[in-house]
C-alpha cells in the first residue's frame, strides 16, 4: 500500500472484521486438520468473575468465537465474592490440565481481588492474553513467545493490508502494558522508528504530525484531530468509547476524530470494526499456537 504525499479524499478503511474472518477461517482449517488427525482440539479455559455487564457480553463473544473455529471452551464463572485463595487454586488445577491450551482471565477483577497477582499465576505457556511477565520478556528481548493479543492484531493488519513498516517513522501514543509498549516493540522489531508519546510529552500534535504510522491508545475520547495527521498516514485506532452526542443519542467513537483523519491519512481503522475484532481473533491464535507447541511433543 503506498502511502501519498498528498491529503487524500478518504482514507482506505482498514476492516479488521473481515481481516478477523479470514483469520479466523485459517485456524478453523488448522484445527479440522488437527482434529481429522484423530487428536483432541484445542481447549480454553476462561475466568468470569463477578457480575459486569460488558465482561459478559465480551465473554460470550469469544466463546462463540472459540465454537466457530473448533476451540473447546470451558467456563468457570464466579461470584464477586469469591476468594483469592479460590482463584489461585482453580487457575493451578487449570495450569496442570492436559486438555487446557490457553486461559483467560476476563477483566476487570471485582475490587478487593489481587488482579496482577492473579495474572501472573497463569502458566505463561498458556497465557493465551500474552500478557504475563514472562511472555512480555520474551517479546521485548526479541524471543518467540505468546504475544498481547490487540498488539498482535494491529500487526495482523498492516500486513494483511501491505503496509511497509521497515523505515517508517512510527508513533504510539499510550504506554499501556496492554498496548503502547508492547506495539512499540513489535514495530521496532519490524524495523520502524518508534517514538513512544504519553501524559507528559510535550507537543504531542507535533510528534504524532511526525508519523507514517499512527497508532493511538489514548483513552480519550477524538483526542487526536485531524491536523494532528501527516498526510498520507497510516492511523491506527485502538480506543473505543461510548460518548452522547449533542442530540442525546449513544454512539461509539475511538481516540481519534474519525471524519476529520480520514481526509488525511493514507489508511485508517473504523470504530467499531477495527482493532477490536482483531483482538479476540489473536486470543484463538494465541490459543492454538499453544496447542500446537504442546501437541508437537505429547502425541493426543
């Protein structure tokens, strides 16, 4: 994809739902394969604890996400009320199941539970958020290993779509765990120039007018307009927001002013239907990606 010097009439909307559907199409021939083969499929356990409205909604997208590609998922859902002490002994029986791939703890954790304690005893092996100490080790010393599953994506997206990285000027506004650092690596790995923006850089529309490559997890609402956008740029949209407009009605918006950037960049992610799609299809990658390193030395 070439990026235009020029401000373009509308940008190329990455789709990530359709970028997601062939993903995820791959793993389900993977795992048929695997399964015609006379083995076990893949298995994921997943954590819901506590009562939030949008963990429930997630939840079930990704268990319906698991049954389209073949991935046995086994819930475990607990009360609020549950103890620490509760959770750390199912995720150890979860860590030493042979039939278990990948687990999930969904989040947020109800207050009073040790979050990151609880992450961290997940066996990285079958860490299918890629988000444990370990594997974000490995990511950052350029070892193979489960990765974070929206950054992972946001990868997914500029390959699918040919969008050169190596040479390119990127900048990630956010330095989040879950996705400005680790994007950050994953393009440096792919030999971009990576600028990392947060809370207290100064001239923040300066640096990201820099980019060939925008890649914003802000957390706030169109933070970024579009004279923050070098023409012919590559933005990347990882927030997603519910806000009320002038009118009263709902409506879901990113951390970038999307009618303003799409008369500037060259490519652009929609909210909804960008990143997010492709987050729970690496989830089900992450997830066959450990039953294939499993299944490659215990024969099912």
């Amino acid at each position: 994809m070439q990026q235009s010097s020029e401000i373009t009439e509308t940008a190329v909307v990455l789709d990530g739902t359709k970028a997601a559907n062939a993903l995820k199409e791959e793993l389900r021939q993977e795992v048929e394969s695997y399964i015609n083969d006379g083995k076990r499929p893949p298995g994921l356990a997943v954590l819901l604890i506590g009562d939030d409205p949008a963990s429930h909604v997630y939840v079930k997208n990704k268990v319906l996400a698991c049954k389209k590609v073949g991935i046995e998922s086994r819930m475990h859902e607990l009360p609020s009320s549950v103890s620490a002490d509760a959770v750390f002994t199912l995720i150890d029986q979860l860590n030493k199941d042979p039939q278990i791939d990948g687990i999930l703890v969904q989040l947020p954790l109800p207050k009073g539970l040790p979050t990151e304690a609880i992450l961290m005893a997940v066996a990285p092996e079958k860490d299918a958020d890629g988000l444990h100490p370990y594997n974000l080790g490995l990511l950052f010393s350029g070892k193979k290993g489960l990765r974070p599953c929206t950054p992972s994506g946001i990868i997914f997206l500029l390959e699918r779509h040919n969008i050169a990285v190596e040479g390119k000027n990127a900048v990630v506004i956010g330095r989040s765990n879950l996705v400005g650092k680790p994007i950050a690596a994953m393009l440096l790995e792919k030999n971009a120039t990576v600028t990392i923006c947060h809370s207290k850089s100064k001239d923040l529309k300066s640096i990201a007018r820099s980019a060939d490559i925008l890649v914003v997890a802000a957390g706030k609402p169109e933070m970024v307009k579009g004279d923050w956008i070098k023409p012919g740029a590559t933005v990347i949209d990882v927030g997603i927001h519910r806000v009320t407009t002038a009118d009263g009605t709902n409506k879901l918006t990113g951390d970038v002013l999307y009618a303003e950037a799409q008369t500037m960049a060259a490519n652009i992610t929609p909210v909804p239907g960008g990143v997010g799609p492709m987050t729970v299809a690496l989830l089900l990658a992450n997830t066959v990606e450990s039953y294939r390193q499993r299944n490659c030395q215990n024969k099912d």
